[in-house]
C-alpha cells in the first residue's frame, strides 16, 4: 500500500535519544497508511543497531538507511542522494534523531489540517525545547506571542525569520533537487521551508507535539557558541546568498549581523586564519558589516527623538554598534 505520509530521519551518534524518537513514530495513530526513512550517517555508538531492531520488529513502518561512509563530512547530501529517490508520500514529515514526538495524533492532525486547507503547503506544530542535561528550564516554541502574530504565515512573513522547529514540520510535498544550491550552507531546514512556502501558506498548531532537545552533541546547541560559529563561519553566510540567489530578497543586513558574530568569535579565539579565509571568500563583508552598523545608527537616533530617557537607551543597544564599529577597526 502507498503511504500518504513519508516520514524522514537524520541520525548520528543518538543512542541516548534514537529510541525515543522511534517510539514517536510507531505510536502514532493514523487513518492512513506511512512509512519513516532513518538514515543513519556511519554512527560509532549503536545508533545503526537500534534502528535495525525497530525495522525488524516494525517492518512495514521503519525503513533502514544505514551509511557506512559519513555524508555530512564528505560534504555530500542527504536529502538528494538518499532520502528523494525513495520518498512516496503525498505529505513528508521531518524528525531529527535527538528529538521525538510525544503526541500519538501528531501526523493524523496534520494531515487533517492539509487535506481540508489547499492554500496551505507546510503545518508545523509547537515543541518543548529541553536540555539534555537538565541544565534550563524546558520551554515552548513558538511562544504564545508569536503564535498571535504569526501562526499562519506567507513566504514573506517566513523570509524574516523562522519560526519552525524542523522536527515539527509536515509538507505538502513539492521539491526539485534542481532548486537546491550545489554549495554547502546551513540552516538547510529554513531553505527547505522555503521552497514550499512558495506553493502556499504555513500553519502552526499551538499545541507543543515535539521534544526538541538540546545537548553538546547537536549542532544547534547553542548557535552563538564561538566554536559553532568559527567551524561553520562559510555556511552561515552562504545561507544568505542562497536565499537572495533563490528568492531575489536582500539579506544584507541578515549577513551583517552573522558576519559580526563570525568575526567576534574569531578575534576571541584569536583565529586570524579563518578571518583571512573569510574575507577571501566574501569581499563584500565590510560592507555589509558598516550597512547593518549604519542601519542600528538610524535606527536609535529615530527612536532618540521619540523617548526621553537617552542614556537608558543607549544603556541597552548603544554595545551593539559600539561591538561592530570594534569589529570593523579589527578587519
């Protein structure tokens, strides 16, 4: 039987959360027919063994990709290479393996809300985001603000900033791997989002059906980490490029701000190679850098004139431009 809903799953080295994370999916209750690709990528725990058991006892649901070579290293890409050719759903959800669903009706009630709504291409729904080691308080995502601002949202709406989880997401499936950019970026979630938000509107349920989890072992632990934001310095910005190349937006001053965090983390962690390397690779950084700097000049000398207490605003965002006029006199 074809499956209505094809699930996929990115894992590597989660022993500690794989379980989880296929127990979400074998629970889940539906009217419809689905199946879940997990793709591991060459794991050294026993993330691939854990997958095997659950394809074995569950074998028309789990279905095993289990890589003996490592894609992320060799820059290779997943979503083209092994999950595209074997996708069948009308409808494709992601789950990454560090997090789990934790509501059994979560495909049933997206795909309700996709089959009664063609305008729509993406539902996605809230998450808990929890820390692994218990080290914060778990919270919920989008919060109750954003949720009444933006729980449906056009391509615009979502060019400014994402709001998705990526382990809460379900398409309307609509993907060509022409659109994808030959060179390595990231976030390759938000792109992902996109591309289908231009085939119709986002809807976000309010109610939280996903564990998203942080740990030292994600690669979004924390995305202001100095190590995260030297080791991935090209890709953040060539997200940017991307969108502006695939969506015709300016994301200028978007590449001002993750260039100034870049540089930040580099004069701090003294890697002045990774500083010449970028400005090799991007000429137009300073650039960038003195627009967003002008741009938060503007921006306070505009609400300097509407409030009175100058010194408390400038307590608060005057660092801002101070950090990047720093980082400037540094480049």
């Amino acid at each position: 039987m074809v499956p209505k809903v094809t699930v996929l799953c990115m894992a590597y080295n989660q022993e500690q959360f794989i379980r989880n994370t296929l127990d979400g999916f074998v629970m889940q209750k539906t009217n419809f027919p689905f199946e879940v690709l997990v793709h591991d990528d060459a794991s050294t725990d026993k993330t691939p063994e854990i997958i095997r058991e659950y394809a074995e006892k569950y074998p028309g649901i789990i279905i095993p990709i289990l890589s003996t070579e490592n894609h992320f290293r060799a820059g290779r890409n997943i979503l083209i290479e092994e999950f595209y050719p074997r996708i069948r759903g009308k409808y494709v959800a992601n789950c990454d393996g560090d997090d789990w669903w934790t509501d059994e009706t979560k495909l049933q009630r997206q795909v309700d809300f996709l089959d009664t709504n063609p305008g729509f291409s993406i539902c996605s729904t809230c998450a808990k985001v929890v820390w692994a080691d218990e080290s914060r308080k778990a919270y919920i995502w989008p919060d109750k603000r954003i949720l009444k601002r933006r729980s449906v949202q056009t391509i615009a709406d979502m060019l400014e900033q994402n709001d998705i989880i990526n382990s809460s997401v379900m398409y309307r499936w609509n993907f060509e791997p022409q659109n994808w950019p030959t060179a390595n970026f990231i976030p390759g979630d938000w792109f992902l989002h996109l591309l289908h938000a231009r085939h119709g509107k986002l809807k976000i349920l309010s109610a939280p059906m996903v564990n998203y989890t942080r740990w030292n072992g994600g690669i979004w632990q924390d995305g202001r980490n100095p190590k995260f934001l030297i080791n991935n310095a090209k890709e953040l910005i060539r997200f940017y490029e991307c969108i502006e190349s695939e969506f015709g937006v300016d994301k200028s001053k978007d590449v001002g701000k993750v260039a100034a965090s870049i540089i930040s983390a580099c004069v701090s962690e003294n890697r002045n190679d990774v500083l010449n390397n970028l400005t090799e690779s991007f000429p137009d950084l300073i650039k960038f850098i003195s627009k967003l700097a002008l741009s938060q000049h503007k921006e306070i000398e505009c609400l300097n004139t509407k409030l009175k207490h100058r010194k408390q605003l400038w307590y608060y965002i005057g660092p801002v431009i101070l950090t990047t006029m720093i980082i400037l006199g540094l480049l």
